[in-house]
C-alpha cells in the first residue's frame, strides 16, 4: 500500500517524541486513531501531537497504560479497551 492512500485505523504508542508521532500521523492520514499513551502523555498528545495534525481523524481515542515501564500492565490495558474500540468503530479484522 502506497503511504499516501489513507488508512483505516491507527494505534500509535506516544511516550515523549511528539514530532514522530505527527509525522506518522500525518503520513499514514488514517480514519481512526487510537493513541496509546501513559497518564502523563495525554498533556503531550493534547499540546504538542494534535495540533500539528494536517487533518484530524473521523474517530480518535485513547488506551492509557497505569505503568509504560511495566509490559503486563500495557498489554492488559491494551488487550481490555482496544478491542472494544475497534468494534465501536466498526473495525474489522484485515481492514
């Protein structure tokens, strides 16, 4: 897939590279976006990332993750609340 076609959905790790996370962002133009952060990331996604997106997604969201530095943790956050996303928005497997 060329990397101008949009794509359906996107979940993007944010931790502390702000300018990487717009530059995928607006690279990839997805329709969905979900931003998967730690507490404290949100401030930096809310000031520093959608600001800089050229064109905000239809639907966006987050996962937030008690603890970044502890694997578990993440995954269970993230195996718990995306599906269910996904499903919200109508995703579905090989989209």
């Amino acid at each position: 897939m060329p990397a101008e076609s949009p794509i359906k959905a996107l979940l993007i790790a944010v931790s502390d590279d702000a300018p990487a996370a717009v530059y995928t962002i607006n690279r990839l133009k997805p329709e969905l976006l979900c931003f998967f952060v730690p507490e404290s990331g949100q401030e930096l996604v809310e000031t520093a990332v959608q600001p800089h997106i050229a064109k905000m997604p239809r639907r966006w969201d987050w996962v937030v993750t008690p603890d970044a530095t502890r694997f578990m943790a993440s995954y269970q956050v993230l195996a718990q609340g995306f599906p269910s996303m996904l499903r919200a928005w109508e995703v579905h497997a090989g989209e």
